[in-house]
C-alpha cells in the first residue's frame, strides 16, 4: 500500500496549485458576478495541458487518468468551483464515448476536447426526469424520412446542461425503445453535434452559483443522427451509465478542494481577528470546529483518492459502486459544511461579498445535487451494503 502521489502526479499538483493561485484566485469573484464565461482561464488551462488530463495520449491527452484530473481539480476547486467545472467537463461528456464508444468516435471526438478546439457538454436530465433517469422523455426513432440513409430522428429537451452554451458537441441520452418503459436498455446515448439542423440552446437558467458556465436547455427538433454515432449499441445505456460511475471522484474533487479553500481561508482570517482579548483563534471551541473539519477533508481525500485509483483501473462496475458513491456523498456534504462554518467563522464579513466565503457558500450547494443527489448516493452505498458488495467479513 502507497499512500503517496506519483512524481507525475506530485509535480502536477504543484503546477496546477500555482496556475490556481495566480490565474483562477484573482478571477473568481469577477466571474461571479459578470457570469461570463471565463474563455482566459479556458486558454490558461488549454496552455497548461490541461484540457486533456485524463484522456488516453493515442487522442492526444496526458494520459494522467482520472486521478490526475482530480488532483487538478481538487487544486483549482481551492478558489473557484466555476474553472472547476470548466475541467471536470474534458470528462463528464467524454467518459461515455470513452467506455462505451467506438475507435471511429474516439478519433472524432476526443482529440478537439484534449487540444481545447473543441468543447462538449451531457444532457441526461430533463425537467421531470432527474434522479429518475428512466422517466425521460427525449425519443429517437429509426430515420425512415427520404433523403435519408438510415439512423435515428431525435426529438426531445434536456435542461440544466452545463456548459450547453460552448459545446461543439453534446452526449445525449433516448428512449429507443418503447417510450413508457422504464427499463434501461430503452435508452441510448448518442453524440449530436451541434452544428446539425435542430439542434438549438433554449432557455439558460439563473443559477444561485458557478456562474460562468451555463447552465440550460439543449432542444432537439427531428434531429437526424447518424447511426454511428450511437455510443455503444443501441440500448446501450447501461455501458454508458458506468461513465457517471467513473465520475465520482472527479465531482468529490470539486468538494474536497473548496472545503480546503474554506478552512484555510477561515483559519487565517481567526488566527487575525481579536475578540475578549485574545485573537478568535485561541478558543478551544473554535479551535475544535478547524479540528473536526480537516479530520473530515482528510477523509474525504482518501476516500477520493482511492475511488480516483479504482476508476482508473476501470473498476467502476457495480461492485465497486459504494466506494465511488461514498467519495461523492462524503465529499460534496463536506463541501456544505465546510462553506458555512466558514460564513460563520467570519461572523458578519462571512456574510458580505468582501470575502469569498458567501461564494464558496452558494457553489458548495449544486454539489450534493449534481451526478446524483446526495440521497441517490446513499441508497447506492446501501444497495452494496444490502448487496454485500461492501462487506467486512
Ligand atoms: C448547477 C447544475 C448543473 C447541472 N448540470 C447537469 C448536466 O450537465 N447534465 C445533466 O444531465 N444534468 C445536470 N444537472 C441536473 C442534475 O443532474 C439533477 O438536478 C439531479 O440529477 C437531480 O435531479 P432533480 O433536480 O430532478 O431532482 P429530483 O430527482 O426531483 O429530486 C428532488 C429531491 O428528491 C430526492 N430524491 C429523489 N429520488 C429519491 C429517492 N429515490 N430516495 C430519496 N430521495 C430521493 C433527491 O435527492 C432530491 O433531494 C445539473 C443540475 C444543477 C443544479
């Protein structure tokens, strides 16, 4: 057992803990409030290699897996959960290709996100389908129209896609089978560019926090899709599924690094505030509240870290589920508690937008929601409990 990085590894997180500290940490509240898009950090992460951390190098990525875009994450989380989200979207579209796609679509679709020519976004959710997946709506249908040689019509709205706005090209998910089945293999992802006819960005949403990147609708009109650009097989959604498994501790990422910022930024502000004649810092009660949150990132961290080192194993089959949900679900609570005992560290400068901590506060909030509620998690880390995949005997 080894509990340290690799040279590779070590020597990223101190480059990328700098890049975070020199270009993100100046731009997070700015971005915050404008709610553009920051393309100059997309462009420092494109310099710094960034973009293709955990693809395979032969689609010209780094090949530093997914503990390394984890690593990356975790630093750049520190400050801001917006270029957070800027990274963990080189993944989250591209861990279904990835897995389940096919070499013609990994050599299309892959190097343009590794180079940053190109971005990607994922449209699983629909507004009465979100933990539900099975309850989506969207529907391909074979291509029988003239003109046409074969694949799929698809028609449907997915919402709260991040990132819809810059995507080149989205992973989309249909029923293909029979519309009222709630079975999984009536679902299919495919890859839907978004340069094709009806294929159009509805409404965007005005989101409590990581503003910056978007977050909204991709509407789909008679959208004619290739047949090869079916990922995997037709059906295939439970192939495709296994990417959001693989994902789990890159999204505990965004968790461990902001409850990091949180503390540190929380400890130095008591370590200079003076209250009762003594500076906050010197009380046990407040002392005990630092204490009891870095015993929790630090759990975090090796329960991320090893869910990272199992996925990059490919071990993210449902065996392995509890050990990738319980990294997600410990991280991303950590990340709600983490922001508000920095608020309250503060006391009312916590509250105030002079200080990130209220940011950090709004950010922490999507996490427990996003790739799976918090409660989703906890009944898959039961389900192995109940399944005996996660046994102690
Ligand atoms: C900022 C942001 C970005 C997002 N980006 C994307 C994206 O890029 N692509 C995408 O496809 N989706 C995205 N989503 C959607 C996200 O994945 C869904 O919000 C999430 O899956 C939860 O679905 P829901 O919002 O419909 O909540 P619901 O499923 O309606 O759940 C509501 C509440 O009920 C609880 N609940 C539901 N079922 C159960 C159950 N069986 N047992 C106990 N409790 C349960 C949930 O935990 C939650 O607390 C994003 C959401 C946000 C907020």
């Amino acid at each position: 057992m080894d509990f340290d990085l690799s040279p590779e590894l070590a020597a990223l997180q101190q480059s990328v803990r700098q890049l975070a500290r020199d270009k993100v940490r100046p731009r997070a509240r700015e971005i915050d409030t404008t709610g553009e898009y920051p393309a100059d950090l997309f462009e420092a992460f494109r310099r710094a290699d960034l973009l293709g951390l955990c693809l395979p190098t032969e689609y010209g990525g780094s090949g530093a897996g997914i503990l390394g875009l984890t690593v990356a994450i975790e630093e750049v989380a520190k400050y801001s959960n917006t270029a957070a989200l800027m990274l963990l979207l080189t993944r989250l579209p591209t861990g279904p290709v990835l897995i389940a796609g096919n070499e013609e679509q990994r050599r299309r679709y892959l190097p343009g996100i590794a180079s940053g020519s190109q971005r990607a976004a994922f449209g699983l959710s629909e507004p009465q389908a979100g933990s539900d997946v099975a309850g989506m709506r969207a529907r391909a249908v074979p291509d029988t129209r003239a003109g046409h040689d074969g694949g799929w019509v698809l028609s449907g709205t997915k919402c709260w896609m991040s990132g819809v706005c810059q995507a080149d090209w989205y992973t989309v998910f249909a029923k293909t089978g029979d519309p009222s089945s709630r079975r999984h293999d009536a679902i299919t992802a495919f890859v839907v560019e978004r340069s094709w006819d009806g294929v159009s960005v509805g409404r965007t949403d005005h989101k409590m926090g990581v503003r910056g990147v978007d977050t909204g609708e991709l509407v789909l009109e008679d959208v004619h899709v290739p047949a090869e650009n079916v990922i995997g097989e037709v059906g295939g959604f439970r192939l495709a599924m296994l990417g959001l498994n693989s994902m789990r501790p890159i999204v505990a990422a965004r968790g461990i690094g902001l409850a990091e910022g949180a503390l540190m930024y929380a400890t130095e502000y008591v370590e200079g505030r003076e209250a009762f004649g003594h500076t906050i810092a010197e009380f046990q009660g407040i002392q005990w509240e630092i204490a009891k949150l870095a015993v929790d990132i630090e759990a975090a961290r090796l329960l991320t870290y090893r869910a990272a080192w199992l996925a990059d194993q490919g071990k993210f089959t449902k065996e392995y589920v509890p050990f990738l949900s319980m990294a997600k679900y410990h991280a991303t609570e950590l990340a709600v508690r983490a922001s508000g005992l920095a608020v309250q560290l503060l006391g009312a400068a916590g509250y105030m937008e002079d200080h990130p901590t209220e940011l950090w506060y709004r950010d922490a909030r999507q996490l427990t929601i996003v790739e799976g509620t918090s409660q989703v998690q906890l009944g898959l880390i039961a389900r192995g409990v109940l399944g005996r995949d996660l046994w102690w005997d």
